[in-house]
C-alpha cells in the first residue's frame, strides 16, 4: 500500500478491446465511436467541462504532445510539462520540457504543486512511470473496437500491480470508462 | 454485418487489465480477486448455474483442455469440441476432437447442432476465429490486476473489428464483464 497522499497522479488512457492506443498509420477516428449503447451514460459538454476542470497538470510525452498540437491543442491553459530527451520547444507558457528522473519530477516538483495530475500517454511513458511506482490511479477508456494492431498500452511492462476497482462509466456512444486505484 | 443467426459463437475469456489471459508461469490465482468493489453485484451460485446451463457447447484448443483436465473439468456433461493437430483423447463421450477446416466445424458442424456456442480460448484459436469472421460476440471478463506479461489475449491479430456494446456489468470482486456483438 502507498501512504495517503492529498496529490494523485492518474494514468488516462483510451484503448480499443485489444489494448491498443494507436494505429500503424496513425489515425486516430476510431477513438469517435459510431456505436450507440442505450443503457449508456449521456455525457453533455458540461460534464466535460466539469471533468477537465478538475484537473491541475498534465504530463506527457514528447509524440503525445506532437499529437496535442496536431489536434488543436485540447489542454487550454493548464499546466503541461514534456517528458522527453528531445529538443523541443513551445511558444505556450503553460508547456514545460523535462528530461530527467520521472521520481524527482513527480515526488518533488508536481506532487508539491498539484493535486490531480493526469500522465495521458504515451505507452512508453505510462510503462515507465507504472515501473516506477509513480501511478496512483488508472483510468482506461475502451472503445467498442478491436484494432488489431499498433501501439499496446500496457506493453508487458514485466510487474504485477493489483489493482481495487472504483468505477465503472458506460456512455451511450458504446465507450466504458473503468477507474482503478494502485494498490 | 452478418447475417441474422439463430445459433451465435461467443468467445469468453478472462484477462488482466493489461490483456493477459495467463501468466508465464501458469499459475491462476490471479483469477480469483481479492478486491471489493461495492457497486458490483454479487454473483450466486443460481446465477452461475443459470449462465452455464444456457450454453450448449464449448469449443477450446488443446492448452486450454489440459488446464481444464487440471482444474477440475467445469464443463460438466456439456459437448466439448478440442480443436488441435495433436493426438489426443478422451475417456469423457462428451469430448471430440477437431482437425480441419474451422470454418467447416462451426458452420455445418456446431451451428446446425447447437445455439450457444462457448469459445473459451486459448489465445491462438481466438486469433484464428477472429481471423475467419465466425465469431459472433465477445464476452470479456476483465480482472482488477495488471500481470506485466504472459499471452495476450488479442494477439495482433492484424484485423480491424467493429463492435457493439450489449452490457456492462461489475461484480463485487472487482472483477467487470464486458459484452459485445461483432458488428
């Protein structure tokens, strides 16, 4: 068991059936789902909106954050930090670039400043951060498709990590939204 | 979409969130959740006579018989259909075994004779169903653990499949069963 901490850091991710978050080639409309399930949640924009307002600061890596600006940046103002080795650089205040310790990033710089921070990809990143022991909660959205190929979430990152179920979301475009705490 | 069918094939499997369905060393514990989750529902014995008693036969690949010859036999009297290319044999009359043409076996062997039918695994006979189109729905039991590594349950299996959610359901144990129709 972890100790009690007022600071979260939640994994988010959205998967198809088969665990994986990209395709080969890239694109990324099967994430829009076509399906329609009835019993499903209706999620209006004020409920997104509630949703993101909760949270303080986002980390992710270096593609993720290509893919970001590709799609029209959905982060607004809200803090950023880049966890790559790369050089790159932004003309946003709210985006940061780290290359260092993840631990060092997360126990002393985010844990002392935010409360709920949310690592939304890549695999790599989320691999090394589950083997770092650094990832409290998981949420992992799976849409109603099987891939078939392309980037796996969780690619066989060598460790078991029980888990305690907190909720379970369906929506009515077919998605179900599972939340987990690390034990 | 296919056609309407009075006789369905489901595959069933139980995996980690991670999408393991067994671990390198085969030990199986993991299947039996220590969580709690207090939504959930709690599952009776009635009801999991209830569920078996509506399946009308259970098709499996040679791994997954020799672990089930191991656990214990759950099937019961229940029709099991072996598929393998290895020597096998059974003292049980409820078992055959199947060499050929799968799309043979389900179409004009299982799908005249029985209405529903269970693919309960392994992984490779799952990929080679899904790979001919004769699976009809997909019933995922996902387990509250992350396993790091063994076989996954989707393989890669280079195919891309929509789905249509038909329910979601969360049990006490953390354990969420998730059930889907090939579009």
């Amino acid at each position: 068991m972890k100790p009690t901490q007022t600071s979260n850091l939640t994994l988010h991710m959205v998967a198809s059936l088969d665990g994986f978050i990209s395709k080969q080639d890239g694109t990324v409309d099967w994430m829009h789902s076509q399906d329609q399930y009835d019993k499903g949640v209706a999620l209006t924009e004020e409920d997104i909106a509630d949703y993101l307002a909760s949270i303080d600061c986002y980390v992710m890596g270096s593609h993720t954050y290509e893919l970001a600006l590709q799609l029209g940046w959905p982060y607004g103002d809200k803090p950023v930090v880049v966890v790559s080795s790369r050089s790159l650089s932004s003309d946003r205040a709210s985006v940061s670039f780290f290359h260092g310790d993840i631990v060092e990033l997360v126990e002393e710089q985010l844990k002392a400043r935010y409360q709920n921070i949310w690592l939304v990809g890549g695999a790599a990143l989320a691999k090394a951060f589950l083997q770092s022991n650094l990832v409290d909660k998981i949420t992992l959205s799976i849409m109603p498709i099987i891939l078939g190929g392309g980037t796996l979430f969780f690619d066989f990152i060598g460790k078991e990590i029980p888990l305690h179920l907190e909720d379970v979301k369906a929506y009515q475009d077919g998605m179900v939204e599972l939340s987990y705490a690390v034990k």
